[in-house]
C-alpha cells in the first residue's frame, strides 16, 4: 500500500500497488495512471472529456467544462461543453460587470 500526500489537507490518500486508475465511462479501457491529474481526479480520459456524448451506466452523458462532471446531453445547449445552470450564472455574472 502506498500513501500520497498531496497540498490540500484532505488529500491523503491510500492507494493499493496494483489499482488502475480507469475512466468511468462504459467500454473506456484507459489507464489514467501517465494522464494528467485533472484527467484522474475526475475519471475521465482526454478523449472523452472533449466527446459530445458517452455512455455512463447507460446513460448519453456529456463532461461538463465547468462542473467537472457528467450530465445528462440533455442539459446542454447544442454542442456547448457547459451545462446551462453553469452558463447562465456565468453570464449573469458578465451582465453584472458591463452594467456597472
């Protein structure tokens, strides 16, 4: 077994030797070990962190930009890669600013 610490406090972490660290999207057989650590913190390969639907539990998910995770295709608007609840406070919040 293995421990890691990393900056945060409640980032100590055991890790068994032979874990493989894999995307939780269906059918992706990636070893997220040599990916970035975005890429492992959130289960996701690079490939489809950028596809605009996976299949997650059986599910069409999309990843979303802003949230760091899976939602349903559904909230999104077109081949947006944000959720609408997250766009929407980012753009009230630049209506805000050019307002003032």
């Amino acid at each position: 077994m293995e421990i890691s610490r990393g900056e945060g406090k409640r980032s100590l972490r055991y890790k068994k030797e032979d874990e493989e660290v894999g995307s939780e999207v269906d059918g992706c057989d990636s070893d997220l070990s040599a990916a970035k650590p975005y890429h492992r913190r959130h289960k996701v390969c690079e490939y489809h962190a950028k596809d605009s639907s996976v299949l997650i539990s059986g599910m069409h998910q999309r990843f979303c930009q802003q949230c760091s995770r899976f939602h349903e295709v559904s909230e999104f608007d077109e081949s947006k890669r944000s959720c609408r609840r997250r766009l929407a406070g980012h753009n009230e919040r630049r209506r805000k600013i050019a307002s003032d």
